[in-house]
C-alpha cells in the first residue's frame, strides 16, 4: 500500500506539471499561448537568462546548447551520449587529481591522523564507485534526463521524470485536470469533515486528527493513481513501471552505500556514530 500511495502522489505531483505547461500554461484561471519556437529553431526567450554569474565557475557546454535551441529528438538522444561520454573522461580526470592531492594532503598531516585520513578516504572511495555503479545502471535503464532528475540517491520520482516518461496526449491531460479537481475536492471536504482538537497539547486527540487526515489522503491519492493508470496506455504504463523500477532500484543501492559507509564510521570511533551534517539541497559538487 505504501508504496502505491508514493508512486500515486508521484504522479500527481508529476501531472500538476504537465497541466501547468499544456497548450500555453495558465495565468490567474485563464489559458495564456505561448508562441514556441519550432524543434532546431533558437530559443529566444531562454538565451537572455544564460548569462548567470555561477558560469564564472563553471559553464556546461551541452546543457548551454541545450539552452540555445528547442532540440528535435534526434539532436536530443545525441546530446546524451556525448553527456556520457563526457562523465567518463571527468572521472578519469577527477580520480587522477584526487589520487595526485591525497598524497599531497597526507604530508601535512600527523602521524596519528594520516592512517585515520587513509582508512575513511577509502570508505569514501567505495562509496563514491558504488554511487557511480547505481548512476550508470539507472542511466542505462531510463536514460541521462531520468537519472539527473531523480537527484540525491532517495530513490523518488520528481515532476520532470515522469512527465518526460509518459508523454500525456492533450486528451488525456484533460482528462487529468478533472481526476485533480475530483482528489481536491475530496481533501477539500474531508478537511470540512474531520474536527480539529481544541486542545493541541491533548496527544491523543492530535493524533486521531493526523490519522484521520492520513487515510483521507491515501484514499483520495490511491483513487487519482487509479484514474490515472487508467487514462494510460498499455505501453505508457509499461514505461512507467520500468522507470519507477529503476529508480527505486538506485536509491536502495545508494542507501545501502551510504550505510557500508557509515559503518565503517561507526568502527573508526569506537561504536558511536558521528552525527550527519544535514546539507541543503543543490549544494556544490
């Protein structure tokens, strides 16, 4: 059940998206056209935003172009094999440096701390080829565009990924609207309908109230996957179920990763385990 539930709230998530970008998007409940520029044509209304101070860092070539023209298919799948191509030799060129610097960082270093710094630059080091591992295979499986919108290693589907896997038809996005409307009016009512505890320090009460409010939205979030699933063709939902497969696949394996990792953490101090520093999303790499 649970997992029906997140992959139903995924999609929801998703077609929330894809009404919003339909024949134009919406503006305050209205349609608003947007002229497109034909596939191969420049994207004139994105190459002003290109000139972002965070190029002074870094600048990424096929992303840039990809930013330059609404790319056909073709040009598409290319520009992902080049981006594979591409990972490959910056790992090569990455493990080179880091290999190069570690010898560098271990001179400065205490005669106690070099075979700490040694033991746990290996665990990062498995860890690291373990992630990579989990990437090419979720690349493999679903593609460059899947695996970057997935994103760190939790193994959940965001808007981008399964509006790129489906491919509504305008019919059917349609039909989505009204399966939207028809769970918000649900929640709507059932928010109406479930009493709110005059006294929020009274436990008991404000966890009957999540409760309730928790099977709600699973009933009104099973009902829309069930709407959905079926306004899909046999052939979407067989692209559906093998990229959320995927997916998943890659972040049990980043989380068991993670957890050889933190063990050996675990064993470097004596059995108590270092705190993990929670970091914001989008953080450099």
């Amino acid at each position: 059940m649970r997992t029906s539930v997140a992959i139903g709230r995924r999609v929801l998530v998703a077609l929330v998206g894809l009404t919003l970008v339909a024949a134009g998007g919406r503006e305050e409940g209205r349609e608003v056209k947007r002229d497109e520029p034909a596939p191969g044509k420049v994207a004139v209304q994105r190459v002003p935003g290109m000139a972002r101070p965070e190029i002074a860092e870094e600048i990424d070539v096929i992303k840039a172009c990809g930013e330059m023209f609404d790319l056909t298919p073709d040009q598409k799948a290319a520009f992902d094999q080049i981006a594979q191509e591409r990972t490959g030799e910056r790992r090569k060129l990455l493990d080179d440096l880091n290999d190069k610097y570690a010898e560098k960082v271990k001179e400065k270093l205490t005669a106690e701390q070099k075979p700490i710094f040694e033991k746990l630059w290996a665990a990062l080091s498995t860890f690291r080829a373990s992630v990579r591992t989990a990437a090419d295979e979720l690349r493999a499986a679903a593609g460059e565009d899947v695996l970057r919108s997935v994103g760190g290693g939790r193994g959940e589907a965001n808007p981008e990924l399964l509006m790129r896997s489906v491919g509504l038809t305008a019919e059917q996005q349609g039909k989505v609207r009204e399966a939207m409307d028809a769970r918000e009016k649900a929640m709507g009512e059932a928010r109406k309908s479930i009493p709110q505890p005059a006294d929020r320090n009274d436990r008991a009460a404000m966890e009957k109230c999540r409760q309730d409010m928790k099977a709600a939205d699973d009933k009104a979030t099973a009902d829309l996957k069930e709407a959905v699933n079926n306004l899909l063709t046999p052939e979407q939902r067989q692209q559906l179920e093998k990229v959320q497969t995927a997916v998943k696949a890659y972040g049990e394996k980043v989380k068991q990763a993670q957890d050889t990792y933190m063990q050996t953490l675990r064993q470097q101090f004596g059995g108590s385990e270092p705190r993990r520093e929670e970091r914001p999303a989008g953080g450099t790499r």
